[in-house]
C-alpha cells in the first residue's frame, strides 16, 4: 500500500469518525429538544386530566368493580390529547370521546407493563397505531381511602400526543446527515488524495530520478528541486551530496581498475618476451650438456645434477608462462575483448580433443564416450578458444582424479547441444560450488595438493559467456565431478528429444 493511499485513509478515516461523532450528537441533541417540550406539557396536561378522574365503585353479578369517569366540563384541556383509562381488574377501557372517534386503540396494558409504570422506567412510550406515531403517557391511577389502599392502582390512565411531525423532522434530520456526511468524505477523500499526491510528488521525482540513475549508471546526474526547504527538499539534497561522493569514489575505483588492469596487460606481454626465452635458453642447455655427456662420460654426476637443475628452471618457467598466458586471456576479457566467432562443426572438434587428450600426463583412464548427438551439428565460435575450454575441463578432471576415469562425451537438447566431461575424482563440498569461478579460488581439499592458480575456471567461464552458452556442475564429496557445457546450436538436424540429466553418486549440488 502506497503512503499516498495510506494517508488519504487515515485523513478520511479520521474525518469519517469526527462527522459520525458530531452528526450523532446533532440528532441527539435535536431528538432530546424536539421531544423534552413535547413530553412536558404531555405529562402536565396529563396530570390536570388525572386529577379529575373519578373511580365509582360498582357492584355486578361478576363482584365488585370501578368505572372511570371524568368531572367537570374542560376536564381535557388540549384538543391534541388523546386519553384512554384501563382497569387494572377486568381490563375494560374507558375512553374519550375524541379518542373513539379516531378509532385509535393504545397499546394493551400488562401486569409486566403496571410495574414498570410504577418503577418509572416506561412512564414515557413512543409507539405506532395504525402507522402513526404516538407519544404516550402512563400514570397509575389510585383509589380514593374508602374504597382500597391507595398504594394499590386501579386502573392506568393512558395520555398520547400525535408526533408523527417531529420524527418526520428527525427522519428528515437523518437524510439530511447522511447524504451530508457521504457527499463531504468522498469530497474529503478526492480533495486528500490530490493533496498527497501534490505532496508526495517531489519523492516521485527522487525515484524516477535515481532510476534513471541506476539504469543509466550516470552519476554525473542530480536531481532537480525548486519547491521550499522541508523536509523533501533537505532529502533530496542529502541524496544529490551522497551522489557527489558516489561519483568521486566510483570515479578513483574505476581509474584505479582501469590502472590495475592496463597494468595485467602490460606485465603479460612484457612477461611472455623473458619466459620465452628463458624456456628456449634452458632448452638449449639442455641439449648442450647432452652432448657433453655423450662426449666426456667422466662428467657425468655434475653433467646429471646440472640437468637436474635446468629441468626445474624449465617446469617453473613452462608454470610462469600458463600463469601469464592466464593472466593476459583475463586481461582481454577484462577490457572487453570479443572473440570472433564463425560457424564451427562439433563433433571434429570433440574428437580432435579426445585425441590430444591421450597425450596428456594422467594416471586416470581416458574413456571417449558417445560423440554422436554431436553428428552435423554447428555452433557460432572459435575452435582455439573452444579446445582451450575443454581442455582446462579435462586437464582439471585428471588433475583431480589418481583413479578411476575421465570420460568426455555428448548431449543434445531441443536446440543446444552439450559437452560433457565426468571425472571419479575427489569432487567438492556443495559450500564450494559457487565459487569455483571466482579468480584465484581454489577448493581446501586441494590447497597445497594440487599444482595450479585458481585461474582456469575464470577463463572458461569467461569463454562461455562470450559463447553465449551455460554450464552445469553436478559433484559429490569423494566420488567425481560432472561438467555440462550447453551451446546454442547454429545449424543442424535431428533436435528432437529430451536433455540427458547429468547426476552424481550420493549426494549431489548443481549449479
């Protein structure tokens, strides 16, 4: 939900709960001074009737009894009163004379009723005759001392006014508040809403601003305020000085990035010159003392100590040169170079590495497995960086393998076609997965172990992404690891059927 939404509810809410408040105490208000007037001089002129109320005894064949009348002349002095006498001992009614012309029959008079009349809780009732509404009176009505106790009533005197004029008007009230109170809420709520959207709309400007900001990587961008010095306006000038200080340190980082990788590039080619000719020098050496040997045998411990020496000159400076080499393709990919790409057929491609991987130092099995998903299928790329992109997967797998076996083989997907290179090796922790591609990282299990620079992973993902393909790894602690590498297919037949899922013994993470 919106802060704009929120508080256009909380402004309506709060404007809804004070009309409702003062709306009700209006009518209220209005009820009790339309209807304290009326019950006043109902309750007076229903008093001067009662104090004319005469209760004549009468004796029948059903006992002893009371009629009511009343005496004198003006006995009713309103013309609106309505009156009506109960006994309380046969139920019979007396009633005026105006009262029976209106045909009007008050409400029946219970023993349920007599009590709460005489507790004064129901001396007042508002009723509806004949769809007419009534305002009532009740007062008990009492024995004179010769004839019964005078806490004892007799009958129940029953005065009304008609009051269907003022609760019209209390109706009328109540359209009038509701309609009023409806149409000022939906004009609160539309005026609210504009207003904190009017409000709110420099923030919306901060977004759309540091949107642009983001989208553009542009830090040389601000956002533009005009409006007053609030709260917004010291926000957004908190922002434009944080992108200042974006700006400057994004601007040294990059220089230095920029430094650090001229830097790389440099220092591999200029390194490539000396281990060259370090190695050819050594190679040489080598051939030399060689023949020295054949020559004078008598030289021949110093002549093999010597070649000793120069072996291991060789082997660091052959390391030397993979690790420039590696430094100098990241370099390259650093700077954004683009490999060039033509279309490549597959599988002479697989089978020209299967056979120089015979050639490799090993002391796993070499299995070539079924090459042909890969029959008279293309890829867009580039055969050198490509060979160099299985190869770090093979030389990879028997570094990590003493026994067991390395198997390379094919898979074929809709429109991909995959490489796959599986290994019984030592594999890795799923905790390890992740970083694999990460420059310079190396697993625990083969720190120390293992020759290598953590570089070779990097350069192939790097050969991936410029392959625009995807890689799948599949491992299990102690039992081998499985590389799938997928290429989108440039031209071929023959692309149905489903991907081969690649899986591992025991418990495996893919990535």
């Amino acid at each position: 939900m919106s802060i704009r939404l929120r508080l256009t509810l909380w402004y309506t809410g709060i404007l809804t709960a004070t009309l409702l408040i003062l709306a009700l105490g209006l009518y209220f208000f209005m009820n009790y001074i339309l209807f304290s007037g009326i019950k006043t001089e109902l309750k007076d002129e229903a008093n001067y009737v009662l104090q004319r109320v005469r209760a004549l005894p009468t004796v029948s064949s059903q006992g002893f009894s009371f009629n009511f009348e009343l005496e004198g002349r003006n006995s009713i002095r309103s013309s609106k009163l309505l009156v009506q006498i109960v006994n309380l001992q046969d139920g019979r009614k007396f009633r005026a004379s105006d009262l029976i012309e209106a045909g009007i029959e008050f409400p029946d008079v219970t023993p349920s009723k007599v009590n709460c009349v005489l507790a004064q809780e129901c001396v007042f009732d508002k009723v509806k005759i004949d769809g007419y509404d009534f305002l009532v009176y009740n007062a008990p009505v009492y024995p004179t001392a010769f004839f019964g106790p005078k806490d004892q009533p007799i009958g129940m005197l029953q005065a009304a006014f008609f009051v269907g004029q003022s609760e019209r008007v209390l109706v009328l009230l109540r359209l009038v508040l509701t309609l009023s109170m409806l149409l000022v809420i939906v004009l609160a709520a539309s005026i609210g809403w504009f207003l904190a959207r009017k409000a709110l709309r420099p923030i919306e400007q901060v977004i759309a601003a540091t949107n642009q900001i983001e989208k553009g990587a542009d830090l040389q961008r601000r956002i533009e305020y005009q409006g007053p010095g609030d709260e917004i306006g010291v926000l957004i000038e908190t922002i434009n000085g944080m992108l200042g200080r974006l700006q400057g340190a994004y601007a040294e980082l990059e220089e230095a990035y920029s430094a650090q990788r001229r830097f790389v590039s440099d220092a591999s080619h200029e390194l490539r010159t000396p281990v060259t000719t370090i190695r050819g020098n050594v190679e040489l050496l080598e051939k030399m003392w060689k023949q020295m040997m054949q020559a004078e045998p008598s030289n021949l411990p110093a002549v093999e100590l010597s070649l000793e020496a120069m072996r291991d000159i060789s082997g660091e400076a052959q390391r030397m040169s993979r690790l420039v080499n590696d430094l100098l393709a990241l370099a390259r990919a650093d700077a954004g170079f683009q490999i060039e790409k033509r279309e490549l057929a597959v599988k002479p491609l697989l089978e020209e590495v299967a056979r120089k991987a015979q050639m490799l130092p090993r002391s796993a099995e070499w299995i070539v497995g079924d090459l042909s998903p890969a029959e008279d299928i293309s890829i867009y790329g580039n055969q050198d960086y490509l060979q160099q992109l299985i190869f770090i997967f093979i030389e990879n797998a028997f570094k990590y393998t003493e026994h067991g076996f390395v198997r390379m083989d094919a898979l074929r997907h809709g429109g991909q076609v995959g490489i796959r290179i599986a290994d019984t090796g030592i594999g890795m922790e799923k905790e390890e997965v992740p970083h694999i591609f990460e420059r310079f990282y190396r697993a625990d299990v083969s720190r120390g172990q293992k020759t290598g620079t953590g570089l070779g992973l990097s350069i192939a993902k790097w050969i991936i992404d410029e392959h625009q393909g995807s890689i799948e790894v599949t491992t299990s602690k102690g039992e081998g690891t499985t590389f799938v590498v997928w290429f989108p297919v440039a031209h071929g037949s023959g692309l149905e059927g489903g991907r081969e899922s690649s899986h591992s013994i025991g418990e495996g993470n893919e990535v």
